[in-house]
C-alpha cells in the first residue's frame, strides 16, 4: 500500500499546488470548491455544491461560500462514514514577512509551501488520495462514504452545520485537520470572538487635554477584564484549566487620541477561551454583565460609551468519549501503521467536532493530514512525506469502519 500511495501522491501534486495557489479566504472560497468538486465526480462521487439561498452574510460582510459533499454510496451492509475537511484559510496577512508568496504552491526540499497548506488543503489531498486507493484497488466499500468539503472551520462553523442540516449525516466521523502521527483530537476547548469599543461622550473640543485619562482609563478597563476572565478560570471545571489559559488573549487594540475633529476611541479585538460547564451563550451574557458592572461601578467610565459586539467565532467546549467502537477502529488503523494506538488530546483551538457529537450525537474526532508549521502565520509548508503513513491509517479505518 504505501508503494500505491506514494507514487499517487506524485500524480496529486499539481493538483495540491493548484489548491495553494487559488487563494480561499473567507468569502471567496467558490472557485476552489469547484475545482474539489471536480475532482469527486472524477472519482466517480454523486456530487452536490450546498449554500443557503440567498447566500448568509457574515458578520464582516463577506457571503458565505458553498461547501461541497460527494458520496461514495456502498453496496450496503456496512457503517457509513464521514471524512471532512475545510478550504477555506486564515487570510495570508503582509506579504513582505513572507519568504516566498503566500499562494506559491512551490514545493522545495519535500515541503509545499503557502497559505492553507497544511490548514487544511493537506486534507483534502489525503482525503482524494483515499479514494484514489479504493478506485485503484478496486475496492467496493459496504458502507457509505460521505466526503464533506466545508468552508467556516476558521470562524462560525456554519459549513459543517449546514452539510449536517441537508442531511448528509454518518455513523461516525472523522474531521482530517490539524493532528499527526498518532495524536487524535477528542475534543476543543470554548472560543468567543469579541469586538469592545469605549468613545468619549463629550464634544472633542472639550477632551483635548484629557489623552492621559484616556490611556489610564482602558489601562483600568483591561485589567478588570483579565481579573475577571481568572475569576472564570476559577469556576472552570480544573480538567479544563491547562488547556484554556490564558482565558483571555488580546488580538488587537486600536487607539485614536480626541481631536477638534472626533472624540478619543478604543477599540479593542479579542478571544475568551473558555472551557465546561461553561457555553459560548452562557460566556456572552456574563461577559455582557461585567461590561455593564464596569460602567456603572467606576466613575470613570460615565464619560464613555461602551460598545460590546460579538463575532462568528464562538465554539462552545465539547469533549467526545473515547469509549466508542469508531474510537477503537481509529485507534487500531493507527495501531497498525504507526506502530502504537492513538494517543488523545483536547485541543487549545476549535474545529466543527461539537456539531457531529452535540448536535447529531455522531461520534466524531480530528486525526491528520500530518505535519506542517505555521498555519495562520507567514511560510506556511507543509510535509510531503507525511501523506504516505497518514493516508494509509486512512484507508485502513475506511476499510475497516466501512466494511468491503
């Protein structure tokens, strides 16, 4: 098997490097989608391009883009399965703190390189690489493979969502993003994006020689926040600790002094990590009454406006047993590659896994594509060779989940 995939991981690169280099940052996800749609039918696949209509707005204003289901049907039998991953990517940021251009493609010493490479483009080589296998083998699998190609694992999480809504659903599911060797992801801890502004109230004329207070005011507001994100820490269930500090990270802090034109105004970006019993709905209406506990309970912010505005990017803390039988047959197709079972871990970050096993009480986990660096930042790459073992485990869980 690993001679079959190696020389079929040559046959998919032009197509990877041309993932790479069709940039599927959020909102212009289309053209990729249909070059992954593609492929499927390729593959023999009963393909579908799902988007709510008319096409959802985000909160930065971009439309939502389609997301992409192929299946694979069975001869019957047998347990169905779900394989999916995400095209869209992080946006690239300045292109001068990078070596090469973000969307190169260029593949140099057995790494490829550019934005969305190894989060999560590399999933969706493996997953194609899987089918290759089974088209190259002919295997025909009793149970039903369902490939979802989703967009908003970066933010909302809306493309998993509404893969499950049309009813794409399995009896299990397997996310191929972010994890190697033989880590498998059991669950993610909670995020909540947050957007919080303060803006004089007086004429600007009249706030010239107030800077100074101004500084020293969102210096005291910030140090309310982290008291009370430890004072959240503190009520957190302790398995959850390691994994969500800090609870509170600081993205961005914008700052314009008053001036005779407009009044002084803060703007500050920002994540709350979080973990159980705590949810993203339960986080916001919290959050919402510090901020107002802060305003009246200091003099000092009578004179401001305070703004608070949540993002799509808010995961509630989900964490699935292991103790299933599509946990096992995981652990044993890594067993049987690598050499030792899975090994598991909660991740800092955030994926779609809530919406399987909350929502559809579908057992899912995270496991692949592999090893890369910088995903998010500048000289994206990832691993060529890590295709070969990763696909392999791949192949084995399918054959053994879904029966042949």
């Amino acid at each position: 098997m690993k001679q079959l995939i190696a020389s079929l991981v040559e046959k998919r690169l032009p197509f990877f490097q041309k993932l790479i280099q069709i940039p599927s940052v959020r909102g212009g996800e289309r053209l990729v989608q249909l070059s992954v749609a593609e492929e499927l039918k390729q593959l023999g696949l009963d393909v579908k391009l799902l988007q709510n209509q008319p096409p959802e707005r985000l909160s930065d204003g971009s439309l939502m883009g389609p997301v992409t289901v192929g299946l694979l049907k069975g001869a019957g039998g047998g347990r169905s399965l779900i394989l999916n991953f995400h095209v869209d990517t992080a946006p690239p940021g300045p292109e001068e703190l990078w070596t090469r251009h973000p969307f190169s493609g260029a593949v140099e010493d057995g790494l490829i390189h550019g934005r969305g490479a190894v989060d999560d483009k590399a999933g969706c080589i493996e997953v194609l690489l899987v089918l290759d296998c089974l088209q190259e083998c002919g295997i025909r699998l009793k149970g039903d493979l369902i490939i979802q190609s989703v967009v908003e694992d970066e933010y909302s999480g809306k493309g998993t969502e509404l893969c499950l809504k049309k009813g794409y659903c399995a009896d299990a599911a397997l996310i191929v993003d972010g994890h190697f060797g033989t880590r498998a992801a059991l669950g993610n801890a909670g995020q909540l994006e947050f957007l919080l502004s303060l803006r004089e109230k007086a004429s600007p004329e009249s706030l010239l020689c107030s800077n100074c207070s101004f500084v020293e005011d969102v210096s005291l507001l910030l140090k309310k926040l982290t008291l009370w994100s430890k004072i959240l820490d503190n009520n957190t269930d302790p398995q959850w600790n390691p994994i969500c500090s800090p609870g509170l990270n600081l993205g961005k802090i914008s700052y314009r002094q008053a001036s005779e034109e407009s009044a002084a105004k803060c703007s500050i970006d920002g994540l709350v990590k979080f973990g159980e019993p705590f949810t993203a709905e339960r986080l916001m209406d919290l959050f919402r009454e510090r901020i107002e506990h802060i305003a009246t309970a200091h003099r000092a912010f009578g004179r401001y406006d305070l703004d608070l505005r949540f993002g799509d990017l808010r995961h509630n803390p989900i964490a699935v047993t292991a103790d299933t039988d599509f946990f096992r047959a995981l652990s044993e197709s890594v067993c049987a590659v690598m050499g030792e079972p899975a090994s598991t871990q909660i991740c800092r970050g955030w994926c779609d896994m809530e919406y399987f096993w909350r929502d559809y009480n579908i057992p899912c986990y995270l496991y692949g594509p592999g090893r890369g660096r910088n995903a998010h930042g500048p000289d994206e790459c990832f691993e060529l060779d890590q295709l070969i073992p990763h696909t392999e485990v791949l192949v084995d869980l399918v054959k053994r989940w879904c029966g042949v």
